[in-house]
C-alpha cells in the first residue's frame, strides 16, 4: 500500500513538471523566448485589471518586426534568433 501511494505521488509530481512545460510552451515562442500572442493579452488583461483595481497610469508599446522571417530564410536563425546571455 505505501509503495502505491509513494508511486501515485511520484507520478503526480511529473504529471505536474509536464504541465509546467506545457504551459510554458504553450505561452512561448520556442526560437526566441518571446510571449506569444495568448501570454500577451494575458498580461494586458492583468494589467487592466491592476488599472482599474488602483488606478495607476498604464502605457502599452507593441513594436512589430517588418521581414522577421526574411532574416531569417536569408541570414539564418543565428542572426535572427535570441542572443546567448
């Protein structure tokens, strides 16, 4: 009975690793590490509540890349890619 339990909660454990990574994933640009769209209204949501909650100023700059995906079909995903830290 206790090595039943003790694998229960083991695969729970990496049941609730894999969801971590799949949300991360799913929040993600897997090549550069940017938010996607759906983690980016989930941030403006958040912080349209936390406007109207204290009433702080709010600014929201979105700045698009004309020809990202050029950049990278003709200097490769090194040059367009995210730079190492």
């Amino acid at each position: 009975m206790l090595q039943s339990l003790e694998r229960l909660q083991q695969t729970n454990r990496e049941l609730l690793k894999s969801l971590a990574s799949i949300d991360r994933q799913a929040r993600m640009d897997k090549l550069t590490g940017a938010w996607n769209r759906r983690r980016l209204e989930e941030a403006v949501a958040n912080e349209m509540e936390r406007l109207h909650r204290y009433d702080h100023p709010l600014s929201l700059l979105l700045v698009s890349l004309d020809g990202f995906q050029q950049l990278n079909a003709e200097l490769g995903t090194q040059a367009g890619g995210p730079r190492p830290v």
